[in-house]
C-alpha cells in the first residue's frame, strides 16, 4: 500500500476516533455515574486490545491490509451500536469488540508503515505519518465540540462510524490498487 493512502486512511481513522472519544464519557455517564465502572470499561477495551495483539501477531504479515480494513469496519459497527445501547453490559461487549479493533488496527497500522519505508530513510515518512494523523486527532476534538453543541452525542457515533467506514474504504480501494500495480509489474512479454 502507498504510504500516501495510509497517511490519509488512518488521518480518517483517528478523526473519527478523536471525535468521539471525549465526549464518550458523557455517554458512560448516563449509563451510570461511577468511575468504577468506566475504569472497568476501559480495562476492558485495554485487555482485549493486549490479548488480541498476542494472537494476531503470527497472522499479521499476511492479512496486514485485510485486517486494518476489518479493523475499521468492527469499530463502524460499535459506534453504529453505541446509541442503542441501554446496558452496562452491552457496553462492556462493545468495549470488547472496540479493543479487538483498536489491537487490530494499531498493529495493521505499523505493519504497513514499515513495508511502505526502507531502513536509513524511515524518519521523514513516519514524521509525516505522526504528523498528519495528530493534526487529524486535535482538529477531531475541536470538530466533536462543536457539533455536540449542535446536535447529540448520538449523532456523533453515527458521524464517527461514517468515519470509519470511510477508512476501510480508503485502506481496500487502496490496497485493491496496489494489487493491480504489482500483477501488472509481474506479467513479462
């Protein structure tokens, strides 16, 4: 994959995280004023992203492109499903399903990275890559603010799992034209 779509997906990607992610908690909240239970909540979405990376690891080189648009879709379905969620333990499950994503998604993210640079030459493009998916990240809370005070935390889910799938479409149309490039190096006349 070119290093460009993968600046510009995973730029998409944490929009779409950091548009959420603060005003999350106001979500949390109304599930249930207890910092217990939002310290249970991200203990969850921490574990599952630590246990997940151990069984994904061997099938990374593989499937890198495959997983990180997977990785997108599973967190467009978890923000999808924030809103109409009523429970505790339903957000517990999508806190699970988020964790899997984010392990999914950060290590995808790193693999693609370092097959996109070669070494003595890794540092502008990863400069480049933190720079621009930063940028994205701070701009994310500024844009999740000022549509909050518009509209409601429920359409802000709905906005970042556009987000997302957004993403994924970025990471498949990109890799599906990577693909074509390299058959069409391989073929000899």
């Amino acid at each position: 994959m070119n290093v460009k779509w993968l600046i510009r997906s995973q730029s998409v990607a944490t929009l779409a995280a950091g548009m959420i992610y603060p005003y999350y908690l106001l979500f949390l909240k109304n599930l249930g004023n207890s910092y217990s239970k939002y310290g249970l909540a991200f203990a969850v979405f921490t574990i599952s992203s630590a246990a997940v990376s151990t069984w994904l690891g061997p099938r990374l080189d593989k499937h890198g492109t495959r997983i990180m648009v997977i990785s997108s879709l599973g967190m467009m379905a978890a923000m999808f499903a924030f809103p109409w969620t009523s429970s505790y333990a339903l957000v517990l499950l999508l806190q699970l399903i988020m964790g899997t994503c984010n392990a999914m998604q950060r290590m995808s993210e790193r693999l693609l990275l370092a097959d996109s640079t070669e070494f003595g030459s890794r540092g502008i493009t990863i400069g480049s890559y933190h720079f621009w998916t930063s940028i994205a990240s701070g701009f994310a809370v500024i844009l999740g603010g000022l549509l909050i005070d518009w509209l409601t935390i429920n359409a802000l889910f709905y906005m970042s799992a556009l987000l997302y799938g957004v993403s994924a479409w970025v990471v498949w149309r990109a890799s599906r034209a990577s693909l074509s490039r390299k058959a069409e190096d391989t073929i000899t006349f």
